[in-house]
C-alpha cells in the first residue's frame, strides 16, 4: 500500500485553500504553481472535492475555488476518500466474495486492525492541524 499522488497533491492543494482568507476565490493556476503540482492533475483532483462539497467551484473570469467547509471540519480521512472512494488496504477488507479464505485468513485479520488504525489517524487530523505542524515546522 502506498500512499498515491493524487491523495498527497489534494491535501496539499486544499491546505493552500485553507491558508487564505475564507472569502477569497483562488485560481487553480496558483494552487498549481505553489504547490508545483501539474494543473491538469489537480484540475481532476479538485473535481473530486467539489463532488464532495470539501471544496466549492466558482465559474467566471474571476473563478477558482474556495473551501467548502470550515477546516477544522476537513479531515484527512475525509479529503483521501473524495480522491479516491472508500479507503481499504485490501480488496476482501470490503467484499467477503473475493476470496475462499475470508472466514480463516490471519492476513485479513491483521490488516483489519491496520486499517482501523490508519483511517482513525487519518480522521482524527484535519487541515487546521496539517496547517499547524506546517507554520511549525517550515520556515519560509
């Protein structure tokens, strides 16, 4: 299991969002050129979270977007499943059908764990925290 880009460009993308002042509308032309991630990979991406309402669209000539919920109300968890869909480090984790040794298989059962484990971090931190670590860590 790794990680994907398109999960670690949309944090990235939407934490850009969520440093601005909340009433303002940023181009996907500087989410992209901030974040050095190729446009068209985000425009896709932000796709997503707009579906999810984690994002909002604004059309026009002044368009780009702007968060579509408070960020101390956007988990990780919650940004990783727009992108992707429900979050699962192994296909039986999901569908009981897709293998003869569901019932019985130690594998499954230490990766359930892991998989509870994971997407309780991944719910428990949201962009305000993501945005804190950052003002902690990085100086620009």
């Amino acid at each position: 299991m790794q990680f994907t880009r398109a999960e670690e460009y949309g944090i990235l993308g939407i934490m850009h969002l969520a440093e601005q002042a909340p009433e303002r509308i940023v181009p996907l032309s500087e989410v992209a050129e901030t974040q050095e991630i190729p446009e068209k990979f985000l425009a896709k991406i932000f796709q997503n979270l707009t579906r999810s309402e984690l994002v909002k669209s604004h059309r026009g000539v002044k368009g780009g977007f702007t968060l579509g919920r408070k960020p101390e109300k956007i988990t990780v968890r919650h940004i990783v499943e727009a992108i992707q869909g429900e979050y699962h480090l192994i296909k039986c984790l999901h569908d009981k059908d897709c293998c003869s040794k569901y019932e019985f298989c130690p594998v499954r059962a230490v990766l359930e764990v892991a998989e509870k484990r994971l997407l309780q971090v991944f719910g428990d931190y949201t962009l305000v925290d993501l945005i804190q670590w950052k003002k902690k860590h990085i100086t620009t």
